[in-house]
C-alpha cells in the first residue's frame, strides 16, 4: 500500500512539472502589444529647477506610442518583458530646451523639436538672451525665468510650457 501512495505522489509530483515547464514555454513565446498615450513634461510650472550646460531644461512629450514587447521571464529582465518595436504616432512631438552655457550676461539655448520618434530634430535653432534687457525668456512655447546663469549651471523657474 506504502509502495503504490510512493508512486502515485511520484506521478503528481513528474505531472506538476511537467505542467509547469508547458505553461513557461508556452508563455515564453506570447507577445503584447501596449499603447501609450504620452503627454510629458520635465517640470511643474511655478517650481525652480536646475539644468547643468549641455543638458535640458525643458522636455515637453506629446503624442502616442505603440510598443510591442515579448515575455521574456523575470530573470532576464526586471519586469518580464522585453520591448521588441516601438512606433510613433504621426503627432508625436517632442520639444526640447537645452542650455549650452554663458558669455557674461548673455545666455546660449538651443531649441529642438522631433517627430515621430525620428532622432534627428525636425527643428533646431540656436538661441541668445540678454539676461541684462530680461530674466524672462521665451521660446515658442516655453516661459520661464531665469534665476542664475554661468557656464556650468543654469537655475530658472517654470513660468508654463
């Protein structure tokens, strides 16, 4: 009686298994696809910030995007999944406002703008402002007001974007 108890907990124990590595191969081929409607921005208005020379002070994202991931398994990444395509929507804007330093009272920016998740700018312009004439500066859409400036850091308060 012992004996055949043994063998039948055996035979459970070889089914579970078995079950268990049909369900993974089968979930290790499933694939999803996740729309994203984004609409992001770097900061809140009426709050200060800082940016260092050569990076954003502004980022404003807008549009969708449509992401298509495979289960992978959680040991091969964080939270299973692994993004294998990724397309924008024909409206997807990002903008950017990047500081590229100062010559005393003047402040160097550099406005871009990309579209459709292409990595060249669509649009790109190379700003000056006279922080002696105005503290506010405005481009397209971004309003802010500059704080303190020198070549390695700039601090600014978010007027609106």
């Amino acid at each position: 009686m012992k004996s055949r108890c043994k063998n039948s907990n055996r035979i459970n124990i070889c089914l579970g298994l078995i079950l268990v590595g049909t369900f993974a191969a089968l979930l290790s081929g499933c694939a999803s696809t996740v729309l994203e409607t984004k609409s992001y921005r770097s900061h809140e208005p009426g709050k200060q910030a800082t940016a260092k020379a050569g990076t954003p002070m502004l980022i404003r994202e807008e549009g969708t995007i449509e992401k298509e991931r495979r289960w992978v398994g959680v040991l091969n990444s964080p939270d299973g999944w692994e993004t294998i395509g990724t397309k924008y929507s024909d409206d997807y804007n990002r903008k950017e406002l990047i500081y590229q330093g100062n010559s005393g009272s003047i402040i160097h920016v550099t406005y871009r703008e990309f579209g459709a998740g292409i990595a060249m700018p669509k649009q790109q312009e190379s700003l000056t402002f006279d922080l002696s004439e105005s503290s506010t500066i405005i481009v397209k859409d971004f309003r802010l007001k500059v704080l303190q400036a020198d070549e390695d850091a700039i601090s600014y308060i978010v007027i609106n974007y």
